[in-house]
C-alpha cells in the first residue's frame, strides 16, 4: 500500500528512499513522537557542535566523530518536523 506522502516520507513499504539515517529516524519518530524526534536530534547536533571546539588538527581523524554527531542529529531534525500526524 502507497502512502499518498511526498516521497520522502518513511513507511513500512518503503523504509529506505533516500537516505540511510531514514530508517533510523523512521523507526524513532513513530515511537517517540515528533517533539522528542527533534529535541534529541538537536542535542546530538549540539553535541557534535559542542565536541568541535576540541578538535585541534581539522584533517586529523577525530573530525569525522563530531561531525556524525551533527549529521545524525540534523538528519532528525530535518525529517521529524515533515513526518504527518497519523
């Protein structure tokens, strides 16, 4: 069955458009709810944000944790306000 969503919306029929985090966030906007979806995914950025301060050389490996903090965090708060009430 089709949802009648734009095309990136997460369902159980489509779990994987076109992104990875999808899924991720997919499975915890459902459970959660919008409003913890998108206050922790501004704490994880937050955290990455916060966590770059201490990164002293920027082409040294330690770079790719704080910036999968913002990633991971901007993902959720990007996708969690578009999801529909169901």
């Amino acid at each position: 069955m089709r949802s009648c969503c734009p095309g990136w919306y997460i369902d159980r029929s489509d779990r994987c458009r076109n992104s990875r985090l999808h899924p991720f966030w997919g499975y915890f906007i459902q459970r959660y709810g919008r409003m913890v979806a998108i206050a922790c995914g501004l704490f994880l950025s937050g955290v990455g944000f916060v966590s770059m301060a201490f990164v002293v050389n920027p082409y040294d490996w330690g770079i790719y944790i704080p910036a999968f903090f913002m990633a991971v965090g901007q993902a959720g708060t990007l996708i969690a306000p578009q999801v529909p009430d169901h």
